[in-house]
C-alpha cells in the first residue's frame, strides 16, 4: 500500500492541472496542534480510572475476557491474576506479567470530498488530472429525493495514521502497530459498491432488516444516548460481558451515555448507518452529512476486514485479528479540516453524538465545503 500511495502522489505531480486544482482544498494535519488531545480519555491503568472526566469524555469502561476463548486465540489470565493485571500466552512459555492499560488512540483520518481523488487530508492534493480519465468517479450530490427530503453524496479516503508510533508515545512494552507512518488504507473512488446501493449489499446484507421506518425513528434513541453528558466516574474491571450487552451496571455505570450497541445500525443524530456507501438519505447540512460519510465508511472498514481486535483479550494480546463489527463505544472523532477542533477540553465526539454544540462556522463557502475527520480508537494493552 505504500507503493500504491507513492505512486499515487507521483502521479499527482505529474498530471494535476490548474483548472481541477481549484475545487480541491485541504491541508496537512498537524500531529500536535489538530489533535484533540482530551480525545484519548478515559485513559485506565489497570482498574483505575486515571483520567476520567475531561471534557465529559465518551468512553468503553469493560474489558471482555470472553472474546477468543473458544477459538484458540491468546488470553489475558486475569482470572488467575490480581486485578488490573494480566499475561499474555504469546509472548512466550512463562509469559511475563503485565499491567492492563486503556486508552483512545489517534490512529486514523479520514478524508470526506466533494471531488474525487482529492487528498484533503495531505494539502488538498488533487489527483484527478492523471487518474479520473483511468478510474471515472463521481462527484459530490445534493438532490431532493421523493417526498422532499435530501440526499447527498461524497467520496471518502481512509487513511492509517499512528500518531503515537510516529511521535514515540506509548510505544515500548505495548503494541501500537508494526507501521509508524502514514499509510492509504482505502479510496472510495476505485470501489464499485461506494455509489451503489444495490453492491453495497455485499457488505451489509443486512441492510434489508432494518430500512423500515420503525428502525430509522429508534435512532433517535441512539442520538439522545450518544449526546448526553458522561460523567459518573468507572473502574475498568475485567467482566464477560456479552457483546451487545450495553446494561448500565455497577462496574460499568456509564455505559448509559454511550453510543447504543443494540441499534447498530444508527449513527445516531447523524441518521442511519445503512447501506454502508457514499449516499447519505438524512442529509441536513455539509457538517452533519459529512460525519455520517466518515461514519459509514468506518463501518465498512471492519466489514472488509482492515480494521482489527484493539479492545478486551483479542485486541489486548493480539491486534491483527480482523474485527469485523463496528463497535461505535470504540470509536470517537473530531474535526480536522476545515476547522481543528482542539477547544479544551470538550474537542471531540461520540460517535452518533450531536454536532448542534459545535458545528457553527465548521463549514464555508469554497475552501471549506471537503473535510478530514480524526479517529480515535480504543485500545487495551499489556503492558510490561
């Protein structure tokens, strides 16, 4: 892949032109100033919460030691261990023991374009001078849709971004990824079922399930759960919890102001998930409509397997399984471009979470009509 993205930035130089470059704005995301930086809370060491409350941040509070234990993946022993510790078989016969540790990790961006092959993300690069004669791609759509309501569509990029590989944070003892630079994971623009509905299915046949309208309006539910304040502190505990378990509980009290793990199929404020493409149906406004794009693309990730385990044993001992679910409790996000939103300490946002609080002069007329999104990904780690 990063052959592919050299080649891509060589061509770039040599066939865009002046009269494409003018509708592709963008700029190079700065590792230290566009970097939401509460975003990373709620951080744990072992069971305890040692960040917690910053900017009310959304957060997983469970770790699963049930996930892979049928399936002969490495364990974390905790059970066999004090809490707050933990071992893994892997790393060799006497496996040494660990400190549990949780946080969210910067590790990618996602660019979200109204023209194809444009790099908002790296500068605004435009690509299509050598590539839409190649590879034609559609633009941004805004229509009205039968009975009045809105449509939009955009392309997107996803990029892998291991800021703290590259910066050296965290990177000794834990697993942060073998990669430490900035690598294209995926362009929407080569993918057929992007502006498809109908090949979007391959991915999310499931997608037929819940198109009724009684499982559009609960969304609404995920919306009110996403947006409201976390601010009971938790203590990370190991529990075998089930994987749509989302029952706010003792050792897990905030689960309540999360993202819905039962409606996964919601983006919550931002509409519906499905189909898992370029159309948006709830489409308001550019900011709203632009998150629900870096939103569905993220699920299509892991339904194409490029996003792996991070959380609970699986991802904890071992995180190149393929995670093929997307666990929105997982994921969190803040804009990069047009306008970083760094505002300490409430930067960033739950995945279905309202945009109302923040969205005002996010998006111009001109140079600020494209958008990069940074994710934030939960991650577990052993550390030795």
């Amino acid at each position: 892949m990063k052959k592919l993205l050299t080649t891509i930035l060589l061509a770039a130089s040599i066939y865009s032109n002046a009269d494409t470059k003018s509708t592709c704005h963008g700029r190079f995301i700065n590792p230290i100033t566009d970097i939401c930086w509460s975003c990373l809370f709620p951080m744990f060491i072992g069971p305890i919460p040692v960040v917690w409350n910053i900017g009310n941040q959304k957060g997983a509070t469970i770790i699963d030691v049930d996930k892979g234990i049928d399936y002969g993946v490495p364990m974390v022993k905790s059970g066999q261990l004090p809490l707050g510790t933990c071992t893994c078989s892997e790393r060799g016969l006497i496996a040494p023991i660990g400190l549990m540790m949780s946080w969210y990790e910067p590790s990618r961006f996602v660019d979200v374009t109204r023209a194809p092959f444009c790099m908002v993300g790296l500068g605004g690069i435009d690509l299509s001078g050598g590539l839409s004669g190649i590879l034609p791609a559609p633009g941004y759509g805004d229509s009205k849709r039968d009975g009045g309501t809105s449509s939009s569509f955009y392309q997107t990029h996803w990029f892998l971004d291991p800021i703290f590989a590259i910066l050296g944070i965290i990177d000794a003892g834990c697993n942060v990824g073998a990669s430490k630079s900035i690598d294209l994971m995926f362009m929407s623009e080569v993918d057929p079922t992007w502006n498809d509905d109908s090949l979007s299915i391959i991915f999310s046949p499931e997608v037929v399930l819940f198109s009724s309208i009684p499982a559009q309006l609960a969304c609404g539910i995920d919306c009110v759960g996403a947006s409201l304040p976390n601010t009971e502190p938790a203590a990370k505990v190991v529990w075998p919890a089930p994987y749509f378990s989302n029952t706010p509980s003792a050792t897990n009290p905030a689960s309540g102001s999360n993202p819905s793990k039962h409606l996964f199929w919601c983006g919550g404020c931002q509409g519906s998930l499905y189909p898992l493409d370029g159309n948006n149906v709830d489409n308001a406004y550019a900011v709203q409509s632009s998150i629900l794009s870096a939103e569905k693309l993220n699920g299509l990730m892991h339904r194409m397997g490029l996003e792996d385990y991070t959380t609970g044993t699986w991802g904890m001992c071992n995180n190149l399984l393929p995670d093929m679910f997307l666990r929105k409790d997982e994921w969190k996000y803040s804009m990069g471009y047009p306008v970083p939103q760094t505002a300490y300490p409430a930067c960033c946002n739950a995945f279905g979470e309202t945009d109302a609080n923040w969205n005002s002069g996010a998006s111009f007329p001109y140079t600020g009509e494209d958008f990069t999104y940074i994710m934030y990904h939960e991650r577990d780690c052993c550390f030795l």
